[in-house]
C-alpha cells in the first residue's frame, strides 16, 4: 500500500509512535466515569489563575510538561508543536505555551482539533523532518460558553441536545522511538455541511462529517467497520450517534456495535446534568490519552479508528444566518508489540 | 545537509515545485503600486455578497480556483488544502472553501499563515503525502477592523503607527511537477512576546518575532543575509522594519540592504493614508504571488527568504491586559531552471 492511499488517507510506511500522553481535566470530569484513569484532576477551575482563558493556557502548560516529562524528554527535544483550541485567535495555545519556546503550528478544526494535531504530527515523524513532536489540544468550560454562547452569570437554560464543554487539555508526544501504541494511518476531513443552524445542537451538525470520513476511511484502506476494535467519534454526544450510525447504514455500514463518543463517555449524563454529552477540543483529547490509548498500549484494543468531530461554529457567521459546518478527522491507532 | 537542518528548520533534499498562484485584492491595493501586478481587482469590496465575512469567504474562493485553473488542474487533483484566515474560527476559510470538498487543514498563525501554509504544504508534498496541494489564506479591511478594533462606521481616528489591512487573498498550488520556483527549505517560528500591549502598534509586536526567525534561518542554513537577494517580512510596517533591523545589527546581522516589507510596498502610504503600511494575511500572500514570486520565476531573484509575520491579537486577551505575542514562518524560495 502506498503512502497516498485512496482519496484522501496516507498509510505511514513506518509509523510514528505514540511515546507518552498527559491528560489534565476540570473537577467536573474528575467526578465522571472516566475520572480515575486522567493524570491530573484539578480542584479548582480556575487552575489558579485570574481569569477563565488563563486557566485553559495553564492546562495547556501543565499538559505539554507532563506529556514531554513521561516520555523522559527535555522541552528542547520536541522539534515542533502542533496545537490549537477553541478560542479566538487560539489563544489559550498561544499564552498556555510561548514559554517553552518550541516552534508552532497553530490549528483550528474546532473540536476536531486532536484529530488535526495528531496527524500532522504524525506526518511530520513519518517523514523524518523531526525526531520528537507534541501534538495537543484543550478546552475550558466557561471560556467556551464565554467565546460561544452566554456569560455563565446568565444562567441560561440549555435544551437536552446542547452538550457541555469538557473543561481538559490533552497532549501527545509522536516520535521515532519504539512504544506500544503507533499512528499507521490518517484520513483527512473535508468541511460537510448539512445547513444545521441550531447552536445548541452540535452532534447533528457534525455527525454528517464524521460519516463522510469513517466511510472514505473505510474505502481509502478496503476495511469493513469489524475492522477496528472501536471507531471513536469525539463528541456527537447521543443526538449525534444516532444520526451518525443512520447515515452510515445508507453507506452499507454497520458501526453500532464498535461505535463509541468521548462525549458519551466522560460524564454520567443525567446527573451530572451535561445534556447530550461532553463536547470540546479537550473532549476527545483527554478520552484518547486517558482511557483508550492505554488499552492499546496494553494489547486489550488492537486497532482503533480515532475520529475528532468539530463544528465550524462562529458567533459572526452564527448571527448572520449561517449554518454551521462540521468536519470530522480519522486517526489510525495500534498496538505495537 | 540532512532534512532536519540546525534547530528548528527543514531542509527539502527534493524541494516540491510553486506549480502556480493566485492573487485577488479590492479596490484601494488595486490602486497601490502595486496594482498592475495581481491577478484580479474587485470594483467593489463586498465583492457581490451582503457580508464583509462573506466577501472574504469569496475572496479565498476565487484565488483557490484561479490558482488551480492556471496549473491545469482540476479541483479533485488537490489532495489537501492548508488554509486560514484572521477571523474567529476561521470561518472565511470554512465558507469560502468548503464547496471544493477538498480535505482541509485549518491554519491559525494570525498574518504570519501563508509562511505557515506554505511551510505544511511543501513538507506534505515533500514527503510523497500528496502530488498536489493548495496553501492560502486571505484578509479583508473591514471584517478585520470589526473582528480585532470598532466597526467602520465609528470612523475612530487611527495613529500613524496603525497598519491597514489588505482585502485581498493569495493561493499556491504546490506540488512535484517542474515549475520555475521551488521551496527548498522552511523555519518553523516560535512565539515571542515583548510585551507590547498596543493594538494599533502590531509592527513593534511582530518585529521581535521576525528577527528571531531570520536569526534561527541564517544559523540554521549557515548563511549571510546576502546570500538572500531579499529577506522579505509580511507586515512589519515602517515602524516595525526599524526595530527589525536594530534587533538583527546587535545579533551582527545588517539586513538593511536586502530587507523589504510587503507591507511598506503594497500602498503608497501617505497619499493612500494606510499609517505604517499595509497588514494581514492576505498581505504577505497577494504580494509574494503577484510581485516577488514572478521575479523568482523569471530567474530575476535567485533565491529569497520569505517570513509572514503575524500578531497574535485578541480581543478577549487584550481586554483582559495581555501582551500581543508575535510569530514568524519563513520559506526559503529559489529559482529553479
């Protein structure tokens, strides 16, 4: 199989390891199912700082430290960092790790970040053009609602459909060096809009753009769904699942059974009263660093179809009569022994 | 020389090929002196649309076909698209492309993401990832002006340090068919942050970021500034080029001869009245496609380091009392026979 597989996938002749990964959440998280398996849970939101964008850069901060800590690297061993968030002008990226001094690329894919990050973190190992990259993201609760919707002091209702900003930076270090998690493959998103205006209801307008890159995953390496272990969206939360697995069906595709959402999984939904599910860049960054990747490293999950969801949601666009777009990017994991 | 050159470059042992450009811009830097040098000037800067979001959105739509029109391509021979723009969640990216299909990687290096595209987009073409890809990105005065300082109608009065952003959008096919212009290598910038805290002053925010890249390219490579017939900044300004060539000078560099800014050349400043000159990621983009790239060409210019380089402004940040961090991505660009 050649690099440039199908229509829009790469197959990495010689994959990137997965070296170390850190996931750092808000007490919201660390109260939910997942809680015990994440690095760090903080106990106060703010993370000390002043103001809400500040805690989201000092989860930044934290999550890269500890990612290049476990991997027994120095700061000046990371050739380059891939790194985005939600926020304008990313800048809880650009505040949470200008100190380190690691050359950046600077993303946006909304919460399709991780996806984003990993991949051309991957390519770059892949290629050679760097022993050792980070790839990461993070979200923050109140500086999301702040950015998207309303000043938390208005406590405005929320429908059931709306989901809730996970408050969690995860960080990834790629590199050359043999660990028991590797990136053999990548499928790349394009922008699919279903015209869905709704602000307070993300999963439908993403999950058309998760199927669109789990089916040309599919396609571009000639697998069936039964393939992978897991395919993992990032936060469809569970209006989005079931229109994602419905369009999927249209396709010839079956993934209810290996179908699972970060965003379903990091809260216990009805009391923690999170509506359809967690959402967020840190969403499926934490999911992935905390949860999943250890059980690939550990051989229980031999291939899994990582797949970040995002929205294209702007409050410019939004109040202009915009819809919002999602795009969906597909990460290829193994085990490696 | 090994494909990881010094301690945050690249160097392509294949350099993949600039196949083809696009420059589109409104009405005042089709007036500029430039003019006579882009590809397409709008009559009109709403350029048919109701929205200075959407006329964007059409900017980066016309530069992407037109630069794919004239490398004979077709829009499905365009594996990925590294693109951005200086609005929140890049949405004159999202809507301006999305009906392409290509698969997308969203780009944030606020002005500095053509040097930011094209550095991703010659690493995916260099490394056999893609035959073809599109970098771009684009800048419009007044969704700036509303996104980042007061909406136009305020008509606030600006000081002679401001920069005014160009309406404008450049677009790059690269790929590995023969051209007369070649990437043959990049260096990734990293954030610094002098401190500067003045919206209207982003020339003294970026200028630092600026020297740091040109420093780290010329140790990287092993070069001299002459070994550049220019080194060539995207927005720094007049105010920002003197700063530039101070910092540059104590690290015993004089690039006063071959330094020139795509901002100081893009208006004729005082009869225009565009302050320090001209700013934005559609800037250093519609200047390097439609003025220095066709010199490249032509064999005119041999070899030139090209460095965007951007503010990372925000209004949340800044109302918050942070800095303005700047970075800076430089492409070296050479002539190829």
């Amino acid at each position: 199989m050649s690099m440039q597989t199908g229509k829009q996938s790469i197959c990495f002749e010689t994959p990137p390891y997965i070296v170390s990964s850190a996931s750092i959440v808000g007490k919201k998280e660390g109260e939910g199912p997942l809680g015990a398996c994440f690095d760090l849970i903080g106990e106060d939101d703010k993370f000390g700082q002043d103001t809400w964008e500040e805690a989201e850069s000092t989860l930044q901060k934290e999550a890269f430290g500890m990612a290049v800590g476990k991997a027994g690297l120095k700061k000046e061993e990371i050739r380059y960092l891939f790194s985005g968030d939600l926020l304008g002008q990313n800048i809880a990226t650009s505040f949470g790790l200008m100190d380190y001094q690691v050359p950046l690329f600077g993303l946006y894919g909304a919460c399709s970040t991780c996806g984003e990050a990993l991949s051309l973190g991957a390519m770059c190992v892949a290629a050679g053009y760097a022993d050792y990259v980070v790839a990461m993201t993070s979200s923050h609760f109140a500086s999301a609602e702040k950015q998207f919707r309303f000043p938390l002091e208005y406590a405005n209702q929320r429908p059931m459909s709306a989901t809730w900003t996970v408050t969690g930076s995860g960080a990834y270090v790629l590199g050359k060096r043999k660990s028991n998690a590797c990136i053999t493959g990548i499928t790349t998103g394009k922008i699919i809009d279903y015209g869905i205006k709704d602000s307070m209801n993300m999963g439908a307008a993403m999950a058309p753009a998760a199927a669109d890159t789990i089916c040309q995953n599919l396609k571009d390496f000639g697998r069936r769904p039964e393939d992978y272990d897991h395919i993992i969206t990032g936060d469809l939360g569970s209006v989005g699942r079931e229109i994602l697995i419905d369009l999927l069906k249209k396709e010839g595709y079956d993934i209810s059974e290996m179908h699972l959402d970060c965003g379903m999984l990091i809260y216990e939904s009805k009391a923690q009263g999170t509506g359809a599910g967690g959402s967020g860049c840190g969403c499926s960054a934490v999911t992935l660093a905390g949860h999943f990747l250890k059980q690939v490293e550990q051989g229980k999950l031999q291939r899994i179809l990582f797949v970040p969801t995002g929205a294209l949601l702007s409050t410019v666009s939004f109040n202009e009569g915009k819809t919002v777009p999602g795009i969906a990017h597909g990460v290829v994991i193994e085990h490696a022994d």
